[in-house]
C-alpha cells in the first residue's frame, strides 16, 4: 500500500474506534462503516487524508475527516489528533450558501 494511505481497519483501530484490530475489522465487514458516503465491506479500504469516515456505532454515529494516518495506537490524546469530529457544531458538513 502506499505511504499515504493506510487500511480501514488499522486507522479505526488507531484512531480508538475499536478496542482491537479484529473487532475494527468486523466493524467494518459488518456494514457499520462508510468511506465518504459509500459503504464498504473491504477492511482493506485504503484511508487517505482528507477522506470522511462514518462509524455507525451502538449509541451514536460518528462523522470524522481524516487529518494524519496513525503511526502507532497510543493514547486517546494522540488518537484524537488523527481525526477531526464533523459533528460538532463549529464544523459544518456543507458550506453555508449565505457565504458565497
């Protein structure tokens, strides 16, 4: 795989949307996850920067854009850094058609 890419489930895994690889990986087999807005069931997906992630998860879904490909899986802190959360109000989704 490329240097700027990294697989689905290893990001997952990385950025703390699963305790383990495996787990990360049935997510995503499951049907539980889409790559900017398609839903995939090929745990080897390549990840890019830029991309957008939807994790369906028990109690909520998660929108994240990719910012880095992880390294390693650290702390949640270093974890967090990998991702930045869409659903918060202070990211929009869509841009505001007021502000052309």
């Amino acid at each position: 795989m490329r240097e700027d890419r990294q697989r689905l489930d290893k990001w997952l895994w990385f950025a703390r949307f699963a305790k383990t690889r495996t787990l990360a990986a049935k997510l995503v087999t499951s049907g539980f996850v889409r790559l900017n807005g398609q839903r995939t069931d090929n745990a080897a997906k390549a990840v890019a920067v830029g991309d957008v992630v939807t994790v369906a998860l028990p109690r909520t879904t998660v929108v994240v854009r990719v910012e880095s490909l992880g390294d390693r899986r650290g702390p949640a802190t270093e974890a967090r850094q990998l991702y930045i959360d869409l659903n918060q109000d202070n990211a929009a989704l869509v841009s505001n058609p007021d502000n052309r």
